[in-house]
C-alpha cells in the first residue's frame, strides 16, 4: 500500500510540474478542494481518517490536477462519504400509521414563518444499549419527557433547516439534503449525540413527505419547511453523555422569514455581543447557540433594527447576521470587483445556502470569489470611498436577504445595496428559485457554465456535477 501511495504521488508531482495553471489559481484551487474535503469529514485530524478517506483526499488533488476544478462531496464514492456508524436506523424499517382526522389545510397566500404544521411527525429513538430502533411516522403529537431529561437541564439538542419545494411540473424536491445530513453529524458528534445514516434519515423524511405532500405550497415564494431535531431525553441530572436520545422531524409549509418579505433590513453592530470564538460551538447547529442571541435581538428592536451583525475580536471581524451567513459585494483596495464572506475558521455556520452562493459566484466567473476575514473598519472605509455596494444575508430561512442600514457607534451607516436594485443579490435569488422550482434548470445552468462538462472523479458517479443536489419525491 505504501509503494502504490508513493508512485501516485510520484505521478502528482510529475502532473503539477506539467501543470500550465498560474500559481494563484492553482492556489485558490487547492484551498477550494482542501476545504471541501475538510467539510465533508468535519476537520477530522489525517491521523485519525481511515485509509478510505486518507485516499478520498488523495484524488481531490488527483481531480485538481486533471483540471477538474468543481469537485464536491458527490465525487466521493459511498465508503468514502461521511458514516456515523454502522448502527443506524434504516428506512427499509420505517413503520407508517396515517391520521384519521386531518387537519384543514391553511391559507398558503398568508403563511407566518414556523406556526403551521402537517398532520404527522417522523421519530427515531436511540439508547446506548440498544442503539437506533426503528423509525416510525405517526400523527403530528406533543412529546413525553421526564422532567429531568438532559435536554432540558444542559441544551443536549441539535437541528437542521432544510425546505422542499413543489416545481413547475409537480414535483416535489428537497434542496441538498445531503449536505444537512452531512452538517446534522457533525453537530451530533459535538454534542455527544448518536450519529445514523444520512441517506436513511432523508429516505424517511421523503416518505413523511409525501404522506403530507398536500401540505407543500405550489409558489415560488413559499416552501415546505423541515425541521430534523435531536433531543438528549435521558432522565438524569449531571453534566455526562445522554444514555438515549430521540431524533425527529415535523413539517410545514412557510412564507417569508421575515414580515417585510424580501425588502432591505437594518442592523445593529455592537462589538460588546459576541455570538462565538475559536474553539465554541459557533460552527455547529445547536440550539445553545441561539437562545443566548434573543436578548440582543430585542436590544436590535429597540434601536429599530430587525437583525444583530456579529462581531468578534478586537479588529471587529464580521461574522454573520442574526442567523444568516453574511456575504459583501464591493471593490477591493486593489480595485477589483469583490464577492467577499467570512472563512469557515469555527466561528460561523458552513451554511448550504452560503456554500451554493459561492458555487454559483464562481461559475459564473463575473467578479472575485473570497473567502477571509474582513473587518466593520473595511466596510466603514469602503462606505466612504463608495467601494461598497451591496450587502446581504444567506441562509436557508429567508435565501436572500438586502440589507440597507447598520447602525455601528451610534452612527447609522447607509449601505447602497437597493440603490440599483442589489442586482447580485437578485440574481442570487432568482437563481436559487429557479434551481429549487424549474426542473431541469440546474442542468442547463451547469452545461451554460461549463461548456466542457466535467467527468467525475469515481465510476459510479459519471453524470456531472451540478450546482445542487435535488431529491425528487
């Protein structure tokens, strides 16, 4: 094994002295796959990989080499992808017991953002002794927890935002589930919580789907929200490992995230809030990482703005904003045309909205694409050199969201993002509908970027790589 390593990297070598890319491409390259790579096993030190994977990350750089420059988790062939442990639940098991009495459907034209749900609920519970039992789906029901359950006493709990939408020909898709389940283990394994089977969990979640696929708005501006949650439910009070969990999912259907609709917010900045730091928990989706956020949003109220703008750090890094990853269109000192965002350096959510943004950015080749860290001090300085000009939010929730103020020592700064109509953030948007609700759309859009389309790295994946990963019911 060791000679087969060193003969290919051998002929690695060989193939980057061939290589007539420039150096700074060939650089972004390379972090561009490092950190896919990175991602998709949760920064899990090389020691601690097993061979399968320490040899996944050897073809990243075989693909990178061979001028494939788009690679993403869906290269990487099953025993290579992220797996919790054989243990898991699996959907073949799955035990269904529909409603009798359903619940009258609601106006999908006046929806409030998470107050409707379907009429049934998807449970999988788990104990150490026993590990996954088998999922069931059942009438929407409360839930039964021992007072002393640890989820109530010490926040073991996780989630993850997904949505699905009905496209113009009638189906139903989930947009990247894959990559919520890959986020949804890694949050698990930080929270000491069982880890399960991804693709299981999403075959469960799209049959609870289409029990309830009335439930799905037929708009481009409402969606079905899906809320997969672990809870730590065993009935013992002191700081330790939950002996049992329980893992679940409810649905419905949603409209804007926010009252205002798509219309720009305002945000207060305020480097007394920290929302994480180096070595927290910032980078994962548990719910102790929001409950302490909503005092400062009701301060953000007060001051008459709808959202909090993280901070962190004594240059005053920006991180994200409210719930939202944060993305900034300007021109550089350098005078090129900039699409900036913050690293995925553990301070903020790898967020599969902010990850489709950057592919899309980078397929369309119009303007820099950066990852790093940028300071309120570089927004301030390129207000007033009118290099800034448009700055919005990203996630799941509300997919894009203006923003049009900042409110930041006491002065109110006014960001030019509507004052042409946030035209990169528009076509984030619209793409992203069209992606979600245009079947077909994200094929054509890849072959529209890629003229040459790219061959996969593993045989068993030789369609190309498109820009989502749509799961049709």
């Amino acid at each position: 094994m060791a000679c087969v390593q060193q003969s290919v990297l051998c002929w690695l070598k060989r193939a980057q002295d061939q290589s007539h890319e420039k150096s700074d491409q060939l650089s972004d390259m390379t972090e561009h796959q490092d950190q896919v790579f990175n991602e998709a096993y949760h920064g899990v030190p090389s020691s601690r990989l097993t061979s399968v994977q320490r040899w996944g990350k050897l073809w990243y750089k075989t693909s990178l080499l061979c001028g494939i420059t788009r690679v993403t988790r869906r290269h990487l062939p099953p025993l290579c992808r992220h797996s919790s442990t054989a243990a898991s639940f699996k959907a073949q098991d799955l035990h269904v017991t529909q409603t009798d009495q359903k619940t009258q459907l609601p106006d999908f034209n006046n929806l409030k953002f998470g107050q409707t749900f379907s009429d049934h609920i998807l449970e999988v519970e788990w104990s150490i002794k026993r590990g996954w039992g088998k999922p069931s789906i059942t009438p929407m029901h409360n839930l039964s927890l021992h007072p002393a359950s640890k989820v109530l006493h010490y926040a073991v709990e996780l989630f993850e935002g997904m949505k699905a939408y009905k496209g113009e020909d009638g189906k139903i898709r989930m947009f990247r589930p894959l990559e919520n389940m890959i986020r949804m283990n890694s949050t698990a394994q930080r929270s000491c919580l069982p880890t399960f089977d991804g693709e299981e969990l999403i075959e469960c979640m799209k049959t609870l789907i289409s029990i309830d696929k009335d439930w799905v708005p037929d708009s481009r501006t409402s969606s079905l929200y899906i809320r997969p949650t672990m809870i730590g439910t065993e009935p013992q009070l002191g700081v330790s490992r939950p002996e049992s969990a329980l893992l679940f999912v409810i649905i419905g259907p949603v409209g804007a995230y926010y009252p205002t609709g798509l219309k720009p917010v305002t945000l207060l900045a305020d480097p007394k809030y920290v929302r994480a730091w180096p070595g927290g928990s910032g980078q994962y989706k548990m719910g102790a990482n929001y409950g302490p956020t909503l005092s400062v949003g009701q301060d953000a109220e007060k001051q008459g703005c709808q959202q909090v703008l993280w901070l962190y750090g004594e240059d005053q890094q920006v991180t994200e904003v409210g719930a939202m990853n944060i993305f900034m269109y300007w021109i550089n000192e350098q005078g090129e045309k900039e699409l900036i965002t913050a690293p995925l350096n553990g301070l903020i959510l790898p967020g599969i909205t902010r990850k489709s943004l950057l592919e899309l950015a980078r397929g369309w080749g119009e303007y820099k694409v950066s990852e790093r860290e940028y300071t309120m001090g570089d927004i301030v300085k390129g207000l007033k050199e009118n290099r800034v000009k448009e700055l919005f939010g990203a996630g799941t929730a509300c997919v894009v969201c203006p923003v049009e103020k900042i409110l930041y020592n006491n002065e109110m700064l006014q960001i030019p993002t509507m004052s042409e109509g946030a035209p990169v953030a528009m076509k984030f948007y619209n793409t992203l509908l069209d992606i979600q609700s245009r079947p077909g759309y994200d094929e054509e859009l890849f072959h529209k970027n890629n003229p040459k389309p790219l061959k996969a790295v593993w045989p068993d994946c030789n369609a190309p790589v498109l820009v989502n990963d749509i799961t049709v019911l």
